[in-house]
C-alpha cells in the first residue's frame, strides 16, 4: 500500500486520496464498531436504541457506560465490548495515522539521501 523507501515522495494530490481512504476505512470501522454496540445493549439489556447508542458511544470513545447493566449476559456483552472498544481505538488511530507518519519517515529518508525536490 505505501511506497519503497527508494521509491520517490508521493505527490500531494495522491497522498490526500491515501489519507481520505484511510479516514474513511477507520470511520466505517467507527460505525461498524457502534453498531454491533447498540445491538448488543438493546437485545442484552432491553434499552431503547437511543440509549443503547448512548452507552455503545460512551464505551467506544473510553467513557464508560451511562446505563446500570442489569443482567448476567449484558455485563458479558459489556466486558468484552470494552475490551474490543480499546483495541479498535488503536486499531482506527493507527489506521487513519499511517499516512502521515509514512509521509513524514519517507520525507525524512529522503532528506537523508538528497533526494528531496520530486513529490511536490
């Protein structure tokens, strides 16, 4: 996916398309994230989807839940959601990040052996 470090700096146009693909790949893991969320606290705990989103939500960005679980198969449902949340969230900043740290190492290498002027 990403150049040879021999290989010449991407120009900015194509290095913007890598970046918004990558954006798009870690927000649809957001929302695939989300999703399996609110169903597990709506079919494990009976919340209403608003509140299901609300406490999917809160788990995922690292809050904590908001509604008190309730059931044996909910507190499950919610260890191992938490335990999930916190890998994806690396998972999805490592993803949208690679980009730019890639550019950033590539433009240093580059620097390193003189060969800088392609790639603007």
């Amino acid at each position: 996916m990403f150049e040879h470090r021999t290989s010449p700096l991407l120009p900015w146009r194509s290095f913007l398309r890598r970046l918004v693909l990558s954006i798009m790949l870690g927000l649809s893991l957001v929302v695939l994230s989300l999703l399996v969320g609110m169903w597990g606290y709506h079919h494990f705990e009976n919340l209403p989807w608003i509140d299901a989103f609300v406490n999917a939500a809160m788990i995922l960005s690292g809050m904590g839940p908001v509604s008190p679980i309730q059931t044996a198969h909910g507190k499950l449902f919610a260890g191992l959601y938490a335990l999930y949340s916190g890998l994806v969230l690396m998972l999805i900043a490592g993803i949208i990040f690679a980009p730019v740290v890639h550019r950033f190492l590539h433009k240093f290498n580059l620097e390193q052996r003189g060969g800088i002027d392609s790639g603007r």
